[in-house]
C-alpha cells in the first residue's frame, strides 16, 4: 500500500457513508474490532519510533543522521495521512451511531482518533523542534500536512453538513462550504460527478510515487480491509469512480457470495474474535477507554 491507498479508502467510505449511517442493521462487528486492533498496533510502532529517534539522532554521526530523518519523514508522512482516514472513518461511525440511537461503534472509533491525536501532536513537536539535518527538510512534511487537513475537510464536507460533525473537521467553517457544495450536487450518491472529480483530484494530490510508500503497509491493508468489510453486502460499493479502490483491496480469489465487502474478510488473518472488546493497556497512550468515556460526559454537559 501507498498514501494515496489510504486517502482513495476514505474517500470510498465517505462517497458510500449515507447508506451506511442510515441503515438500521447493526454493524459488523469482526471488522470493528480488526480496526481497533490494528489501529493500536499502528500507534505503538509509531510512539517506539518516535521516542527512540531523538536519542539516535544526537548520537550518529552526521551521514547517518541523514539516514535516520529519511526513516524517519516516512513514518511522520504516515501519520499526517491516516489522520484524514481516522477522521472520517470516525465522524461516519459516529453518525451511525447517532441515526440508531446507540453508543457502540462511537466510543471504539473515538479511542482510535484519541491515539492518532497523540500522535499528530508528536509529528508537530518534532516539525517544530527536530532534530533533523536541515530546517528545509521539514517543508515537504507541512505542505503534506497541509494538503491533507483539506482533503479531510473536503471529504468530511456532507457528513457536517448533515449530521453535525463539525468536531471532526480542522476547519469547521471551511467543512461546511464544501458540505453545502458537495449536497447541492448530490453527494450523497456515489455515482455522482462530485464524486469523479473528487477521485481525480485525490490523484493528483497523492501521487503513486515510491516516495509516497508507508512505513507500515500491512497494519494499513488491515484497516482499510475492516474499512471496506463493515459496509457488509452493500452493492453501492461496486458503482462510482472509487469501485477499483475495492477491487485492489478485495480477495479475487474468494467464492463467498456474501457481497463484495464481506470478501474482504477472507484476508484477515485473525483469530476469532472475543466475546467483547479487550480492555486497551492504559498506559498505552490514546486508547484509554476511561479517558474517553469522561470527553463523551464533558461533551453532553
């Protein structure tokens, strides 16, 4: 997988969100916690990373200090880009929750921004502060970072506009103008031409570049698999520009008749799932389900 995979299965989710958020079956619940699961595995290997990287860098000597940015920039490309699915994953979790009057895939989907929060927060410390060789060396990183807080607000545009989820947005106002567009143009379809245009602009902002690679490819293909298997038997996953996105990510090879979103599922390689949620490590930061349960009580206060 490359960025571009990551940013292409937000779009997808966001295109086909509307009949997602206002079904009344339960959502599946083997490719949510598949998510959660890889979701925290992601967020450990980067915090690792990123403690150690410090201490490398004031110790090498100066080629190799090069070397260890380079690793480095992969891992925070990484993170400024999953943002922008985490947000929107989140924000049309929470919006099914909502239409159902439930509290189930909400609080999950929250504990996994918390940790990608986190883990900006690192990502912006080390933009600021470093180490790095050169001060320029940042500038492609924040341009990225840049480029993706819009395309989040752009992508996340309907969803605030319909169902209030400006929370999610880095720009709310900004979110908004792209929903009021994006709905006056029939967004909620995925077939439609704002759809295309989306697609065709999301290619050319993430480019199918080596430079583009990410750091940990297979916890991605995961989370975009559990991405894709929730919309279990949706055919709408199947029209609009974004279909080859799930054809890369599906299993060809499976004789399932369940839909193309449950073919996916053929690809996990997990063990069956608990009875119920695994209690997160709370020392592992951003997955603590404590934390988020008392950010819900502040918010309805």
């Amino acid at each position: 997988m490359k960025l571009r995979d990551v940013v292409e299965i937000a779009a997808l989710a966001s295109a086909n969100s509307s009949r997602l958020i206002e079904g009344t079956d339960p959502l599946p619940d083997l490719p949510l916690r598949e998510f959660w699961n890889q979701s925290r595995q992601r967020l450990h290997a980067w915090m690792r990373r990123l403690e150690r990287y410090p201490d490398e860098f004031e110790s090498a000597i100066h080629d190799h200090q090069t070397a260890l940015w380079q690793q480095l920039e992969a891992i925070l490309a990484e993170i400024l880009v999953s943002e922008l699915l985490t947000r929107v994953w989140t924000a049309v979790l929470s919006a099914a929750d909502q239409k159902r009057g439930t509290c189930v895939t909400e609080p999950i989907a929250r504990s996994v921004l918390l940790g990608q929060l986190k883990a900006r927060q690192l990502v912006l410390n080390v933009m600021a502060n470093g180490p790095y060789p050169r001060r320029t060396d940042i500038v492609p990183l924040n341009r990225l970072r840049c480029r993706s807080e819009r395309w989040t607000d752009m992508l996340l545009g309907h969803l605030v506009a319909q169902y209030e989820l400006a929370d999610f947005a880095f720009d709310a106002e900004r979110a908004h103008d792209f929903g009021r567009a994006q709905l006056g143009q029939g967004a909620r379809d995925p077939k439609c031409q704002i759809w295309k245009l989306i697609h065709a602009g999301l290619r050319i902002a993430y480019p199918d570049a080596n430079s583009y690679r990410l750091a940990h490819p297979e916890h991605h293909r995961r989370i975009a698999e559990s991405v894709i298997a929730t919309f279990e038997g949706d055919a709408s996953l199947t029209v609009g520009p974004f279909k080859s996105v799930l054809q890369d990510h599906t299993n060809p090879s499976s004789t399932r008749d369940d839909g193309p979103a449950l073919r996916s599922l053929a690809e996990f390689d997990v063990r069956p799932p608990p009875a119920s949620l695994p209690e997160p490590d709370v020392r592992s930061p951003g997955l603590n389900f404590a934390a988020l349960r008392r950010v819900r009580r502040r918010d309805a206060n």
